[in-house]
C-alpha cells in the first residue's frame, strides 16, 4: 500500500523549532521542483524518469521522489541498489531503475524481492536474475543498457539485439526498455543516437517490441529533441540547473530547488593587518567586523571559496575571508546589521551565489557542487513558503 510521506512529518511548527538549533541546512523548494518537472514535461510530451541518484543530487531522496510520485512520476533512475531498496521501502509507488552493478546472490535475491528494476548488459547478468527469480517464483523486470559509443558500460550496439532477444525470451525476466547515454559531443551524438535506432528498428524485425527507448539526459532535453524518444531521463534540469548558461534564454523556465543557509556562530572586530584563518589566508586592510558561519568543506563548500564566496547577508552580498576549514568559513560584516543566530545565505538562487556560479567560481562543474553535499547537513523541505519535511539524519551510528 503506498504511504504517504508528507503526513508522518513534523508539523511545520514543530519543524520550525527543531530549525531554531542549525547551524545550517539545506532548503528544498518543491514548488521550484514541481514547476521544473512541469516545464519538462510540456516541453517533451514523452515519458519522464527522473534522475535521483546520489540522494537525488544531494536534495535527499526520500522526500524528492515522494513528492514526484505525488506529482504522478512512475519511473525513478538510481545509481545504488541501497537508494532503490529505500524508495521501495519507503512505500512509494512507481518503477525504480537501479543502475548498481551486481556480484552477490544476495542482491540478486533484493532485486526481485522489492520488484526492482535492474539495468543489465550481459548475459551473466540476466541468465542469473532469470534463474534467482524463477527460483523465487517471481519475474523481473530490467532496462538494458546499450553502448552507443560512450564506452562505459552497455552492451556493444552491434551486438544489443541478440542480448535484448536473449532477454525478452528469458521465462522470469522482462525488457521494459532499453537506453543509453550520448557523449555530449555535437559530431558523435547523431551517430550514436541512429545506432540506438538500428537496435530497435533490428528488433522489431524480430518481432521483439520495446516499449520504451530512451536516450535524452537534460542536454539532450535542451538541445536535441529528436532524442526524446519514448522516455526522457533529467536530472540537474529538474533540480533547477541549465545544462548550459545560454539556456536560461531557451523558453524552458528552470528554477534553482536547493539553497544553502548558515547562521552566524559568532562576530568580532579585528584590526587592520590582521591575518585571519590557516596560512593568514585574508589579511584585514583595516579594522572591521567579521563574523565566523559554522559551515565548511564537511557540508560541501568547496575550498577553492577562499576569500571568492559570495554570502548573502541583510539583503547584500558578503565575501567570504580567508580558507575554507572543514567546519569554519569567516565572512565580511562591515556595514551590515548582523549579530550571532541571523540567517545567510551561502548558496542562493541569485547570479551572484547560485549554484551554477558557485560551482563556476570554485572552477568545478555545478554537478560536482550538487552531488557533494553533505546528506548529514540538514535538509527542510518548503511548500507555499511552509516547511512540510525535514531530513535530520545522524550523521553518528
Ligand atoms: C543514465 C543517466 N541518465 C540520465 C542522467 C541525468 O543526467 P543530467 O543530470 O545531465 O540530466 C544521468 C546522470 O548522470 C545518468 O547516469
């Protein structure tokens, strides 16, 4: 029986309270969420899987898939079989696709017993979900992964018909679909997406119908609709991050799900020529007012931030002053009405601290800032500007 997650929370009150004691958290605007799968959908008109590996790219799972399956999603992506056996012991409806690899008897036996849907590309690994769940007297369901080209993982597309033949004509296993990812790279993705194509088009040949074919990840959701297919699969465009800058001008209206808030642990003056943090990182040009965030690289600001964060305080832009430690990060309060306990904002929705930009000025990519955050900071999850849920894991077990 599906069971509500929104109901067995916190009442928004009660969340508020426990709020009063962060140091900092992590907050998820599902609305944001659910206007980003609208704009996805409308857009494509095909399936959509949302992509919720790595705790749905560090806005926590639970929470993220169980407001999609509210929003009527029925297949989820995974990287780990743990992420998908929680999703189902959660109670939430829907197909989950995990991507795990597989080595012991013992997933195989998860697998079937949760009705999970596993991604297979060899023989061995369907020959032995078919024999495990036959031997459970039940039958699985998978997503064959074919190489066009990436050379990662997938069957070779010149051999993927007979291994998805081979499959579909198993007794206790079922094809669902077959997908594969695109290089990103503008000269190879046709190709790849055409050898796609020939395995389907070889296939029906064959009499073997694949109901759902997917190639499309947010960039191709952007930038290549003929790759749409039957099945979409987004992932940092439903969290709110363009695949490219330029496509905040594309009419598909994105907006950003995750912002990061600190409050201040603690303020102090210090006078001009004073070093401040390891290595005497930030010298003062003259006397002024700094105040210490307890948020370091242990929640996921990256340490290239050193003296270029910009933090969001009384309505202003901030720096950030001097190194970033693994549970301290210092910040300029000159001029600016702030005392202990007051809220900042580290990452924002803003050009000058979003996510996109943080990532740009740390010179990583947005998806490594996104897929970095600690799942042990808090999380609190907004609808209509109200808390509904809250993620508070024990980060000690
Ligand atoms: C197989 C697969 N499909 C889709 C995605 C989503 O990609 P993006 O975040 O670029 O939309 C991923 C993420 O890495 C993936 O592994």
């Amino acid at each position: 029986m599906a069971i509500d997650y929104f109901a067995d929370q916190p009442s928004p009150s009660e969340i508020h309270d426990r709020m009063k004691g962060y140091a900092s958290w992590f907050e998820i605007d599902l609305d944001s969420l659910g206007h980003n799968l609208k704009e996805i959908r409308d857009r494509v008109g095909v399936e959509v899987m949302p992509v919720v590996k790595n705790n749905a790219y560090g806005h926590g799972l639970l929470p993220v898939v169980a407001y999609l399956s509210r929003e009527s999603m029925e297949w989820f992506m995974v990287a780990k079989l743990k992420e998908a056996v929680a999703i189902r012991d959660a109670g939430i409806p829907g197909h989950v696709v995990s991507m795990d690899a597989m080595f012991s008897e013992g997933q195989f036996r998860e697998v079937v017993d949760k009705g999970i849907t596993q991604v297979v590309y060899t023989r061995e690994v369907a020959d032995t979900l078919n024999e495990v769940a036959g031997r459970m007297g039940k039958e699985a369901e998978t997503f064959v992964k074919v190489d066009t080209g990436l050379r990662r993982v997938g069957v070779p597309h010149s051999e993927a018909a007979d291994l998805i033949e081979h499959v579909h004509n198993l007794p206790n296993v079922s094809v669902r679909g077959i997908f594969s990812t695109f290089m990103q790279n503008p000269d190879q993705d046709p190709v790849m997406l055409q050898r796609l194509l020939s395995v389907d088009e070889e296939l029906r040949e064959r009499g073997v119908q694949v109901e759902l074919r997917s190639m499309a990840s947010s960039d191709a959701i952007f930038h290549n609709p003929t790759a749409w297919l039957d099945m979409v699969r987004p992932g940092m465009s439903l969290y709110g991050v363009y695949p490219e800058k330029k496509d905040a001008a594309s009419g598909l209206e994105l907006r950003q799900v995750l912002t990061f808030k600190a409050r201040i642990e603690h303020t102090k003056w210090v006078e001009e020529g004073d070093s401040v943090t390891y290595w005497g990182r930030f010298v003062a040009p003259r006397r002024m007012r700094i105040g210490t965030l307890h948020i370091g690289f242990y929640d996921g600001v990256p340490r290239e931030m050193a003296n270029v964060g910009r933090i969001k305080v009384d309505g202003v832009y901030k720096s950030s002053l001097g190194s970033v430690s693994l549970n301290h990060y210092l910040m300029d309060l000159a001029d600016v009405d702030a005392s202990v306990g007051d809220v900042v904002e580290v990452i924002g929705r803003e050009d000058e601290n979003s996510l996109f930009s943080t990532a740009e000025t740390a010179g990583w990519m947005v998806y490594s800032l996104m897929n970095h955050l600690n799942p042990f900071t808090p999380r609190v999850y907004m609808e209509k500007g109200e808390p509904v849920a809250l993620l508070d894991l024990r980060a000690m077990q």
